[in-house]
C-alpha cells in the first residue's frame, strides 16, 4: 500500500455548536488526504512523461532504420 487511509475525526457531537468544530477538523483531513493524493498524481505523471518520451525517442530511431533499409 502506497500510504493508509486517512483517519477521520470521530463523529461526537452532542450539541449543535460541537457541529463547526467537527467539520473543522474533517476539511482539514480532507485537505490532507487531497494533499497527499496530489502528490502521488505528479509523480506518477513525471514517471509518465519520461516513459512517453523514451518511448517516442525510439519509434523515432526506429523509423530513421526503417528509412535506411528502403
């Protein structure tokens, strides 16, 4: 597993003004976990584009080798 799972805050409101303080803490484990996503996400595309760029760095050579053959 790449990382575990964000852990939300427990849900114990008793009174309507626990209510804001609950989803405080929830925005912010979400930011988190969002945070964290996007990072994999830009190393996963730098992986990405580098394998994209080798990838047309040979089928260019190789189209060069299939030019010199004819």
């Amino acid at each position: 597993m790449l990382f575990r799972p964000c852990q939300a805050p427990d849900y114990q409101v008793r009174y309507y003004g626990d209510y804001p303080g609950y989803v405080a803490e929830l925005l912010a484990v979400i930011e988190r976990c969002n945070g964290q996503l996007e990072g994999v996400r830009k190393v996963v595309e730098s992986y990405t584009s580098f394998d994209n760029e080798i990838l047309s760095s040979n089928n260019n050579k190789n189209k060069e080798k299939q030019l010199k053959v004819k």
